[in-house]
C-alpha cells in the first residue's frame, strides 16, 4: 500500500471511531437522567453501599465522616449548566466505555506492519491497559470518590457557613479523581513497558521503595484531605500495591536497553 491508500485506511478507521462515539454518546444522553439518579448521584445519599459496608464496621475504627446519615443535595446556579453537564457527561462515558473499541479499531490499522512477537505484546498491552484503568475507575468511584465527598462535605470553617454543593462542583470532582484514579492504576503498564526497553529494572523499586511511601502517603492525603489514619490508608494500600505491582512486572536482573541489543545484533 502507498502512502495515500494508508491515509485512507487511517480515514476509514477514524470515521467508524467517531460513528462509534456519537451513536453511544446519543444512547448515553437518553439514559443520563436514570444514569445521574442511580450511578452519579448514588454517593450523595447513606445507603451508597461503601457506607453501608462502613456502617457494619465497629464505630471505634471510622471517623466521624463515615458513619452516620449522609445526604447531599446538590443545586444548580448557573442557567445552561444542566443541559451541559448532561451533553458533556454522555460524551465522556462514551470515550470511556467505547475506548477499548475504538483502541481495537485502530489496531486493526497498526497490526499488519507489525511481527508477530510484537503482536502478541500488545494485545498483553492492550488487554491489561483496560483491565487497569477500569479496575482504577471502580476504585475512584466506590472507594475514593465517597470518602472525599463525605469529608468535604460536612467539612464547616464555620458553623455560620452552610455548605451548599452546585451541580458543576461535584462533576468536576467526581470526574477528576474517577479519571485520576484510573490513570494512576495505568502505572504497572508504564513500568513495564519501559522495563522492556531495558532502561528500568526490579531493583529500582527495592532501592526507592521508603522515598516511594513517603510520596504515596502525601499523595493519598492530598486525593482525600480527611486527615483521619483510617481514610488514609484506605487510599494509600491501592497505591502501595500499584507500585508493589509495578515492580514485579519488569525484570530483576539487568538488561541492555534495546537500541543497544539492535546495534549488537547488527
């Protein structure tokens, strides 16, 4: 094939992408009023099911946060934000629930120029790519996302101050940690991919791991500003197992870097 029969290729592949996008992105804006009662909306209210699995926990062990009656009623502020949020939020979950599609749409352009032992890599890629960053969204939205919520929430500077949450507030939030979390849990991924060019290896971690929990640990208490050791390890455990994880995918022993291995093999 030329280059212009490739171009068409790649034009053919990018339309059936954005097809794709648009036909989800218009059943997901149908769906969006039941979508933001049972899904969005659900941490807003007590019997979220991370604050019932909470509630059976002896009270000792929670911070005052987390147990209790929670009930969060959003408002709205600004003229055109609902009719925004609800065309925003049905494209975002589209590209989100059609990434893993329009990935194996594009790889069906890449494949043919690729051997088959790089083949095999990324489909692993691809597969535990996906596998990650929705094991990371579902820890954002039942796990992070709620502790935040519950903290900020009832959070008062002062008692003269009512907290009340608009609508564009909580979906940046919600959205931002959601899709935080599911790129940080893309870490293994990364590591792995750099420790196939040789550049990174096993000991790197065991060498960094007490510098790592130190940053681990701001960095949970930065995603949730709670303060309470209990909030905090919560979020800090996934973390440490990611860069635990992280280590054990590349190699232990040393490698050459692979531009090295190539010039030799030459």
């Amino acid at each position: 094939m030329g280059f212009w029969d490739h171009a068409e290729a790649l034009r053919s592949v990018l339309l059936r992408i954005a097809g794709l996008l648009l036909v989800l992105t218009v059943v997901l804006f149908a769906a969006m009023p039941y979508i933001f009662d049972s899904v969005i909306l659900a941490p807003c209210r007590s019997d979220f099911i991370l604050y019932r699995l909470l509630a059976r926990l002896p009270g000792a062990m929670l911070p005052d946060a987390a147990t209790g009656e929670f009930d969060v009623h959003l408002i709205n502020i600004r003229l055109a934000s609902q009719f925004l949020i609800h065309a925003t939020t049905s494209f975002w979950l589209a590209l989100v629930l059609g990434f893993p599609i329009c990935v194996y749409l594009l790889w069906g352009f890449v494949a043919p120029g690729l051997y088959e032992e790089e083949k095999r890599g990324m489909r692993a890629a691809f597969l535990a790519g996906n596998l990650m960053f929705f094991l990371g969204v579902a820890t954002g939205y039942f796990l992070v996302f709620p502790l935040t919520l519950r903290f900020l929430a009832d959070y008062q500077l002062s008692a003269l101050i009512p907290n009340q949450i608009s609508l564009d507030s909580y979906m940046d939030n919600f959205l931002m940690l959601i899709l935080v979390m599911g790129i940080v849990f893309e870490l293994p991924l990364v590591t792995w991919l750099i420790g196939k060019t040789g550049y990174l290896r096993r000991d790197f971690f065991g060498r960094f791991r007490r510098h790592a929990i130190v940053i681990l640990l701001v960095a949970a208490a930065v995603i949730t500003p709670s303060g309470d050791p209990f909030t905090l390890m919560v979020v800090f455990l996934p973390l440490y197992l990611l860069w635990e994880l992280s280590a054990f995918s590349v190699p232990s022993s040393p490698a050459r870097p692979l531009a090295e291995n190539h010039g030799q093999t030459q």
